[in-house]
C-alpha cells in the first residue's frame, strides 16, 4: 500500500507469522523486486527473506531491515 510516496505496512498484533510473510511477498512482487534484489537491498541473506515469506521465524532485526529494503517508511501495529 502506497501513501504520499511512502510504503505503509500495516501489522495487527495477532497476525501470524504466515500472514505477515505474504505481505512481504506481496509487497516484493508489487515492487517488481527479486528475492536477490531484497536480501541485496535489506543486508540479510536470500535464505532469511526466504524464511519470512514462508512464515519461518526470524529476528525482529532481521525483519526491521527487509521492511527498510522494502521502502516501508511507516510501519502501523493495529491493536
């Protein structure tokens, strides 16, 4: 989702892991990015962005960096 240029993520507290990973791919394919291209532009290796669509567990730093790759500027938690 796009607003003012900016990418917004939203996140609801309860949201499993599954659901958060196919809103990254989601956003990665919106972008027309490689999953080599995210992993270049976020810093973390293919495999970790690979674990995070499919809804593996990963770091919260490892997922701040793959949003940063993604251009999510915002971030909204949803309680």
């Amino acid at each position: 989702m796009e607003t003012s240029g900016t990418s917004l993520i939203e996140i609801e507290i309860g949201t499993s892991n599954i659901d958060l990973g196919s809103k990254v791919k989601a956003t990665r394919g919106g972008k027309m990015l490689s999953l080599c291209a995210l992993a270049k532009k976020s810093g973390v290796s293919k495999s970790r962005v690979s674990d995070l669509e499919k809804g593996k567990n990963v770091n919260s730093e490892t997922l701040l960096k793959v949003l940063e790759g993604l251009g999510a500027k915002k971030i909204l938690i949803q309680f």
